[in-house]
C-alpha cells in the first residue's frame, strides 16, 4: 500500500512540474519575452535607441505604395517583412479591419507601406519585398502585396513570377526587374529609414498626422491599438 502512495505522489508531483513549466512559458509569452506580436530583429544597431513619440521621423515620398486618400490627414506608415508571421497577422487581423473602417473610406486616414526585411532570419524577404517593388511599377502592388502574403509558404522567386502572371503583369518586365535586382535600392532605403525611425522588430508602425506630431505601434496589435493612437493625433 505505501508503495502505491508513494508512485501516486511522485505522478502528481510530475504533473504539477509540468504544469508550472507550461505556465512559466505562457506568462513569458503574455510578456512579449518570446515576441508573440513580432519578431526582433537580429542585426539591429544598439545604438539606435527607440525614440519617444515626438521625436520619431518618417519620410513619405513618391516610392512609397500608398492605400486611401494620398492627402489624409493621418497617415499609417508600415514598415514589414512579407516572410513574418506577425506582419501577416497583422495584414490579416487590424489592418483588415481598417480598410473596412470608415477612416480609409471617409479618406481621413491612409496606409503607407515600407519595406523592412529582416534578412538575417527570413532568407525570401528581400525577394519578396523586390517583388512588390517591380509590380508597383506596372501599377499593381498591392495585388502583389496581397498574393504574397496569401502564399506566405512559397516566396522562392520562382513562385513570385508565378503570382505575377496570376495578376496579370507583363511577365518579361517583372523577371527582368526581379532578377536584376533593379529594385534592391529601394527595399534597402525603406530598411534604413525603419532602424532610424526605431523599429527593431516587425511589424512596425508610425502613425504620423499633417503637423508632424508621431506615435509608434510595435507589433501585431489589435485594431483597437490602432485606434486609439488616431484619437491621439486627431
């Protein structure tokens, strides 16, 4: 009879390790110790320190792909990776939610995306990111931005000049700027301008309003997050 006391402590005492293990890792994600709403990162420059709201800088000009009213008063500025997971959940989740908000629609507010591959962990990035770039030059990025995060799986380049006859590009322009690489300079401009505005992870937004005044949304944030950040610079 002991004995069988005694295996039947050791089992509860096992499943009790095993269930304070599972709720250490959970409140680590909880925290963001694991990035559960985005990914940092690698390369990052330790010197760039994150910068408070007011002192944030974002330049938007005529490279940049550009959803809504190119006059709104507040803009979302982008910066992402097509290979993150967490810049799909945000392409799938808040930012889904704006283009059906009447903030899009009423032209108060528009989207404007840069590019921030994280090279050093998501080897297909950069391609993706010139993907995008060569179709924005036959009018159609954001069919191209929509195809590749829908097929997140298959960003080889051979599976970007497939989604680009799908959406109906002149094929021999898009492989001829795809594979000469004629839009690096851009991907690469966009990814400087992300560090210095202080992202060190993606997703990462700057929302910024007409007078300049800025407030960053780090990570695949709930819409609500969104929101409440336009109510600030209104």
């Amino acid at each position: 009879m002991s004995e069988t006391i005694e295996v039947k402590k050791e089992t509860l005492w096992k499943i009790a390790t095993v269930v304070f293990a599972v709720l250490w890792l959970f409140s680590l994600y909880s925290n963001g110790s694991f990035g559960t709403t985005g990914e940092v990162i690698k390369e990052v420059n330790p010197s760039v320190q994150n910068p408070t709201a007011k002192n944030i800088q974002v330049k938007i000009d005529s490279t940049d792909p550009i959803l809504g009213d190119k006059n709104a008063e507040i803009s979302i500025v982008e910066f992402s990776d097509f290979q993150c997971p967490f810049c799909k959940r945000a392409n799938d989740d808040a930012l889904s939610e704006f283009k059906n908000s009447d903030y899009l629609k009423n032209g108060k507010v528009n989207l404007v995306f840069k590019h921030f591959p994280l090279n050093s962990i998501h080897p297909f990035a950069q391609k993706a990111a010139e993907a995008t770039v060569c179709s924005q030059e036959q009018g159609k990025f954001w069919e191209m931005h929509d195809a590749i995060f829908e097929n997140q799986q298959a960003l080889d380049v051979n599976s970007l000049k497939n989604y680009a006859k799908k959406i109906g590009l002149n094929q021999a322009k898009f492989d001829s700027c795809l594979d000469e690489g004629k839009s690096e300079s851009k991907v690469s401009n966009d990814l400087k301008q992300a560090t210095s505005a202080g992202g060190q992870g993606t997703p990462y937004f700057v929302l910024v309003n007409k007078k300049g005044k800025t407030v960053a949304v780090s990570g695949a944030q709930p819409w609500a997050n969104f929101e409440a950040a336009i109510k600030s610079l209104e």
